[in-house]
C-alpha cells in the first residue's frame, strides 16, 4: 500500500495479488472507501512507488511493471522467461542474468528518477538508471 500522490486529492493504492481477478491494484480515498480497480493481470504484485506520473510495481514472479498516470503499462523491466526461475529465491549465482529479475518485492525512485528494485537474488538491491527520450515518453531505465 502506499499513498498515490498521482491524484488530488491523492488516493491510497492498494496491492492485491491473491483475490480474484488475481494480480490487481486497487484505490481508496483517504477515509478508506473503495473508489476503483486500477488494473489486472500484474501477477502478484507486492508494493508500489511513486515518481511523478509513474509507479512502479513488483512482481515476484520475476519483473516490474511501470504504469503511467492513466494506469496503462508502460514498460515491463527484468520479465523473467523462465517460469521456474520467477518467485525462486534459490538461483545459483551462475545463472543470474544481467537485466532479468527473479524474485522482486519492493521498490523506490531517488530524486534523479533512478529506480532501486530489491530482488531475492542478484545481491538484493539493483539500481536501473534513467535514461531520457523524447519529450512524453515514459522515463526508461538500464
């Protein structure tokens, strides 16, 4: 859960990964009262950070989405392939991959708009630098 300052007034965004339609986010006011589903389909996702327009949402299952404003997926970071090396916590450092996440839980944007992904292997904590495009392009990352 985190506070969606996306919105005025802002909103409470809330992470269900187990109730169906499984892998949603869900508003609330301030009070606690249900305004909408957000999205679907985002597997399990564990937590949310704000930058800006955009969050960012992990999912255990081995990726990060990153949604605009409008909630539509912007980019997908880290989608693991390997279905058997997604929500494993057990990879042998010989088969991390460079950009390929296994395990993601939480995440959070510095003031640069660097985004830090905590992942169960690979050491923990990785830092994916922005990198800008063209004007109203969401912000990408390496």
């Amino acid at each position: 859960m985190t506070l969606d300052t996306r919105y005025d007034p802002p909103r409470l965004l809330i992470c269900d990964r187990n109730h169906q339609p499984k892998g949603r986010l869900l508003h609330y006011d301030i009070e606690g009262r249900f305004l909408e589903e957000v999205i679907t389909g985002l597997g399990m996702p564990t937590s949310a950070a704000i930058q800006g327009d955009y969050v960012s949402v992990p999912d255990p299952q081995g990726r990060l989405v990153i949604l605009d404003k409008s909630n539509t997926i912007m980019a997908v970071l880290g989608h693991n392939p390997d279905p058997r090396m997604g929500a494993n916590y057990k990879v042998p450092q010989e088969r991390w991959r460079e950009g390929i996440f296994s395990g993601t839980h939480g995440s959070c944007w510095d003031a640069a708009g660097n985004l830090y992904v905590q992942d169960w292997n690979v050491s923990g904590i990785m830092k994916l630098i922005r990198v800008t495009g063209p004007p109203g392009s969401a912000p990408a990352t390496r």
